[in-house]
C-alpha cells in the first residue's frame, strides 16, 4: 500500500514538473516570438544622428540575406535575419550598385535607399 501511494506520488509529481516546463518553453517562445515581430515593424537605428558614413557595394545578383549579412558586418543594422523579412515584407528589388549609407539610418531607410539608382552601378 504504502508502495503504491509512494508510486503515485513519484508519478504526480514527474507530471507537475513536466506541465511547469511545457508552460515555460511555451512562455519563453511566446516572449522570443513577439520581440522578434516587434523589431520587424520598429527596428532602430544602431547610432544616434550623425552616425558614420560608410560605403556600401551591392554585388549584381546578390540576395537580401546577402545584403543583411553585408550591413550587419558593416554595422548599420542590428540583425540579418530581421533586415531579410523586413525586404520580403516590403517587396524591396535591391538594386546592385555602390551606396552611402549611415548609421543612423533606420533599416526602413536603408531599404528605401537600396530599391532606388545607386550613385554608381555594381558592374
């Protein structure tokens, strides 16, 4: 008998401990999920006006993910991932080409910047 409640027990409480950690992965997912929306709409600039001036080549054919992967090395957004969805989202055709962009650029301008002429081709 007492074997029995022990057994019971034992088991309740693996079942308590795994309900906790289903609602914290889902809390946490939920959590990582809308900060994530979140920088999609209100991503910031990295620096305060005046920021710096840096010169940026778009390679013919290079793809947004490319072009993410190139303005986060050069420090003018924050994430690829981000900047990627944000030009999926917005239907952005980059335009190859040299660009000066600043950063205090927000991505949302860096993207205006980038479907536009560049100032010399990326030929």
């Amino acid at each position: 008998m007492v074997r029995k409640a022990a057994g019971m027990i034992i088991s309740i409480t693996v079942q308590i401990i795994i309900c906790v950690l289903v609602v914290i992965l889902i809390y946490n997912g939920a959590v990582k999920g809308f900060e994530f929306g979140i920088s999609i709409f209100s991503s910031a600039a990295m620096t305060e006006a005046p920021g710096q001036d840096m010169i940026v080549i778009i390679e013919e054919g290079a793809s947004a993910w490319d072009v993410g992967n190139l303005l986060e090395k050069k420090g003018l957004i924050q994430d690829e991932k981000i900047f990627f969805i944000q030009a999926i989202l917005y239907k952005a055709n980059l335009q190859a080409g040299t660009y000066t962009l600043n950063t205090s650029m927000t991505p949302e301008q860096i993207l205006e910047i980038l479907i536009e002429e560049p100032e010399t081709s990326g030929e």
